[in-house]
C-alpha cells in the first residue's frame, strides 16, 4: 500500500512539475509559429495565399523578403506574458499593428530643408562637403498609402493543433 501511494506521489509530482512548465513552452512554441510566418511569407488560416508582394519592383529590395528589412520587427516577436494558464506573445515596435492588420496611412504635406555638413580638417576645413547646395529645400506632397495585411501574429488553427500537440508531448513524458 506504501508503495503505491509513493508511485502515485511521484507521478503526480511530474504531472505538477509539467503543467508548471507547459505555459512557458507553450508560449516559446507560439513564438515559433510567428516566425515561421516570415519565412513562409504566408498565414496559414486564411487561404495559405502568400502575402501580396510589393508595389515597387526596384533593386534594393530585389530577392528580399517581406517585412524585412532590418529585421527589427522579426527580433521583437516574443512572450510578453507569462501566467498560470495563459501566455501572450506580441512586440513592441511601432508599425507592427499596421503589417499585421493591413490599413492605409496619412501622410500629411512637409517640406525639409536640407543642411549639408561641412568639413571639419584640412585645407577646406569650414567649407562645404560636396553633392547637394547647403540649405536646399524639399517639398513632400500628402498622400496615403495601403498597407495590405500581410498577417504574422495572432490566433490561428493551425497554432491551436500545434500547442495541443506539444501539451500532449510534455504530458506525455511526465507520465513516462
């Protein structure tokens, strides 16, 4: 009789120990996912249709991935939060809500006035670099721009089907 009530302690010890664990793994898992959606260019809900491409087709950005471009918004997908039975996951950049949902943007009228700098050493020291005339100016026109939505984080089936799996998995080696 001992020796089952100590079989059924430590069983039960292991459970707690991966249920403990489960949000944190689970949370890693769903980070996973989101950056997968930048290498598959793609959400996985919807209609897996690739993301829309980009308008412009010029040089620099030729054969580079969407939504990269220093890769800032790819490094800030992570756990934001961590609690008994819930996990989220999310950034802190800016302009990741308008990449995520799609929308468009106003941009309003400005002009800039461009300063060049001048040299600091040698025998021109005070005078202007060269290219552009010191205190040029630069007129921008208003506009809007529409972002499509090009979706790399929120709820999905498929992230449902995969942390359901992965519990199952850690529940399982508990239980072993």
């Amino acid at each position: 009789m001992a020796n089952e009530k100590q079989v059924f302690d430590r069983i039960r010890a292991k459970l707690q120990t991966a249920v403990r664990s489960l949000p944190k793994v689970m949370g890693n898992e769903a980070v996973n996912f989101s950056l997968d959606r930048f290498k598959n260019q793609s959400w996985l809900d919807t209609t897996a249709d690739p993301w829309k491409p980009r308008t412009k087709k010029d040089k620099k950005n030729a054969g580079r991935s969407l939504l990269i471009q220093t890769g800032r918004l790819r490094r800030s997908v992570r756990v934001i939060s961590i609690g008994e039975t819930k996990v989220s996951i999310g950034t802190d950049v800016p302009y990741a809500r308008i990449h995520n949902y799609g929308g468009t943007i106003q941009r309003h009228a400005r002009s800039e006035t461009f300063l060049r700098n001048r040299l600091t050493r040698g025998a021109n020291k005070g005078r202007f670099k060269k290219g552009v005339k010191a205190g040029k100016g630069f007129s921008f026109k208003a506009g809007t721009i529409t972002m499509p939505r090009r979706q790399f984080i929120g709820r999905s089936q498929a992230l449902i089907l995969r942390l359901t799996r992965m519990g199952q998995i850690q529940i399982g080696k508990a239980l072993k």
